[in-house]
C-alpha cells in the first residue's frame, strides 16, 4: 500500500479533557523569531466597534494568561452586546468558564506544575516481560504521532445562529503528541510525553460538507504547521480560549500573513474536497484547544502495577482529575499492544483489547471506551507488517449531569502499518459506522440534536524521531 498516497487513519481525540479550553482560529500572534508581532484584525460587522475592542482585549488578555483580567474584560463585552446576539454568548460563556477556574479554582482540586501524583490503576495492567519493555521502549526513543478524526453529518444546535436548524456540519479533532523514554530498567519505564496540539474544529454550513484527508502535500504540509507550532509552545506556551466566527468564508479567502496558522490549511483540504468557499456564503467556524494542549508531562509507568504517577513538567496547574484521567488512558503501551502482529503469519488474525487505548481511538480521555477491535495481518510491504482491521465494536461510556450516556463504534474498513524494525505504528485507517450519543460535554457536537448521515473516519501517523529534529 502506497505510503504517499493511501489514507492510513487510527485516530485523534474527539471529545476529551474536562474543561472547555478553546483555541483561537486567527492565532498567528507570534512569528518564529522571538517578538510578537501586530494581526490586522478581521471586521466584525455584527458588533459595533467599542463591542469588537473589548472582545479583542479579552482574547489578548486570555492569551496572556490573565486570567483574572480577562474574566472581567469578557464580562464587559458581555454587557456591550445587544440582548439577542445569541451568537457570541456560547464563546462569552466558555471564556467565562475558562477565566473563572484559572482564577478562582474554588472546589476544583488543582495538581501544580511539578507536583508528582499517584495514579490508581482502573483497569487490569498490560501483562509484560523486563525483556518486552526493554525491547520496546529503549532509552531515548521518540515518537511523534500526529492523529486526526473527521466527523460530518447533518444536524441542529441553538448555539449556530443563523444556522441553528438542519444544518450541514464538519467536525475534526487533532491531536499531536511527542512520547520520549527517558529512563527504563525493564520493570519502570520514565516516559515524557508533549502536547503541542489537542483540539477541535467544528465548520458549520447550509451546504455539504467534506473534507480531504491529510495525505501527500497536504500531510507535509501540516508538518511544517506543527514544526512552529512547537516551536511557538515552547517558547509562548498555549492559552485556551473560544472562538467563534461568521462569514467564515470571507476569512478563509484572506491571506493568513503569518502563515502559522491552520486555517489556511483546512481551506484547502476544503476546497480539494469540492467545498466551494465563497464570500457570499453564511458558514461559522469554531476550533478549542483541550484542557492539557501545550503541556508536557512525565509518567511513570510499571510492568506489573501500570501507571504509577503523572507530574506536569511545563504548562500550568491543571484539574486533578483531568491529569489523572490522561495518565490512565494516555496510550503509552500502544506500540507494544499492536505488536502482536509480529507474532502472526500473513492471514492470521488476532484482537486487540481497547480499553488502554481510549485516546488512540478518538474518544478522549474522560470517556470510558471497552470492547475490541479485530484485525488481520494481510501482507507485508518491506518493513512494514499491515493489517486489516476487520471487525470489532468500541462502546463509550460518560456520565453527563448524572446521567450515564453511550456510543458505539463499528469499523467498516481500515488499515495499520506496523514498522518491523523500529518496532512502532507507523501508519493507520479506520472507517467507522458511528452511533455517537456524545458523551463528553466538552465535544463541540454535544448539544447538537437531530444529527444524522454521520461518516466518521479517523487517520494516524507515527514518525521516529532524533533530538536533533525538535525544535
């Protein structure tokens, strides 16, 4: 199978991490160099212009991690605007919440920047040998691994405005993550993992959406995003923030001058998906960075017990619960647990238990996920040993005001490349029939009703990498 030009999706991360934290879709407010750099700021003809200043200075005062500053600057443009923009109070109210956590944290248990925490197992540890650890994760070895999970569909929500019913909407989670061993003596493992990117896309339309898969140009392309956005982490770090945009069109054929952002980039893939983006045209776009986007991490992960602990090495104070989360279903394991495929003939299969796999396959990490996944090994192409992903079912569980909701994930179709030699997935393709009952309120489709004609479809790649390729 061609590496260049076939889909090999596994995963992203659709609705994780209990807190809203949002992105900006116009963030091109730093350059590579080292100094900030003045964004010509789109018109917004719906807001008068002292209304437009203050929602500026909010998102400023947000990026700046003034939290306290602007929850009072939110609240302002809250007053400012007319009673019926209904549009702008679901970014309002998620700002808010945002603000008002970070500043006043209240009874929400907060785990500080190098502060070590336990972690209690929830599910059986990973049965392994000394020699499997040692064997699999080496000292010094990094992966990379960029996921994406493409949801379209039809359906309605009270927060789309002027689109609120039977609308066409395109939702995409992305999630990067650099996973580093630093230590390991065959029974502990110090791993470090990085999250430059882990977030949400919802395009909302009066006309079908679609949107290419990142392969070929547009997957190189998007490597060269994600060089500076890690570039930008590091220096500027991520702060979350909400934003929502109308006329959507008339921004996607502006230039981007920074050219840091990625919305350029979903124009494009839009448009090779046969999307035609006009300025006429009534769509509205909204993107959020997750709770844990833009930190690193280090865990300690044991053969016999699992996960040991989690510390936050850089970012900031995040929710307890959240960090506890993540440790559990981080995926740290994934390469050893899909490399039983060494360990089969061509045309032989074997499954592969999910539930230490939650964020490989796109349910995030405050959603139960159990069930397996069946798979074939179909043939191998030189270093790569691929397997078909031919049947299985993933049942997601959340509990959302005390209330147990579910979902199910049936693949239709779907690919994994396994490299034999670096021992690491290299690639990976999942079609699924999805009967999602969202259940995270923090996915950006969880008020959406009415939804149906879902197509969901969910791409991988790993990338080993060397010190001397991070920035």
């Amino acid at each position: 199978m061609s590496q260049e030009t076939s889909p090999l999706w596994k995963s992203a991360i659709i609705p994780v991490c209990g807190l809203l934290l949002f992105a900006a879709i116009l963030w091109a407010a730093f350059s590579g160099g080292g100094e900030k750099q003045e964004v010509d700021r789109p018109e917004l003809p719906d807001l008068s212009p002292a209304a437009a200043e203050r929602r500026a200075q909010a998102i400023e005062l947000q990026s700046d991690g003034q939290w306290c500053e602007a929850r009072d600057q939110w609240r302002k443009f809250r007053e400012s605007i007319e009673v019926d923009s209904s549009f702008w109070l679901p970014e309002i109210d998620a700002n808010l919440k945002i603000c008002q956590q970070r500043c006043e944290p209240g009874d929400v248990e907060m785990a500080k920047v190098g502060e070590t925490i336990a972690v209690e197992p929830t599910a059986e540890p990973i049965s392994t040998e000394p020699d499997d650890l040692l064997k699999y994760y080496p000292a010094d070895k990094q992966v990379r691994a960029i996921g994406f999970m493409a949801i379209t569909g039809t359906g309605s929500n009270a927060d789309w405005g002027v689109l609120r019913s039977s609308s066409h909407f395109a939702h995409e989670s992305q999630a990067v993550l650099v996973q580093r061993v630093l230590e390991n003596d065959g029974d502990f493992v110090h791993f470090e993992l990085q999250l430059p990117i882990l977030s949400q896309k919802l395009l909302v339309s009066d006309q079908s959406l679609h949107l290419e898969l990142p392969t070929g140009e547009l997957l190189d392309e998007f490597y060269v995003l994600l060089d500076k956005r890690l570039a930008r982490t590091i220096q500027w770090g991520i702060a979350p923030k909400y934003m929502a945009i109308r006329k959507t069109a008339e921004i996607f054929n502006q230039l981007d001058p920074q050219a840091e952002s990625t919305l350029s980039w979903l124009a494009k893939r839009l448009r090779a998906a046969g999307v035609e983006l006009d300025r006429d045209r009534d769509m509205q776009l909204v993107e959020k960075i997750e709770t844990l986007a833009g930190h690193t991490f280090e865990l300690i992960y044991h053969r016999e017990l699992g996960m040991k602990s989690i510390t936050t090495t850089a970012g900031d104070a995040l929710p307890l619960q959240e960090l506890t989360n993540f440790a559990r279903r981080s995926g740290v394991l994934a390469d050893f647990i899909f490399s039983e495929v060494l360990d089969k003939e061509v045309g032989e299969t074997f499954t592969v238990d999910v539930e230490h796999l939650s964020s490989l396959l796109g349910v995030g990490y405050d959603v139960e996920a159990r069930g397996e996944l069946q798979m074939k090994r179909t043939e191998d192409q030189g270093d790569l040993a691929v397997m078909s992903v031919i049947g299985g079912e993933v049942i997601l569980e959340g509990t959302v005001e005390g209330t147990q909701r579910k979902g199910v994930l049936r693949p239709k179709s779907g690919e994994v490349e396994y490299d034999r030699q670096s021992l690491f997935i290299k690639s990976a393709f999942v079609d699924w029939h999805a009967e999602v009952n969202f259940v995270s309120e923090d996915h950006l489709l969880f008020k959406a009703t009415g939804v149906k004609n879902l197509d969901a479809k969910s791409y991988y790649r790993g990338k080993l990498v060397s010190d001397e390729e991070q920035p």
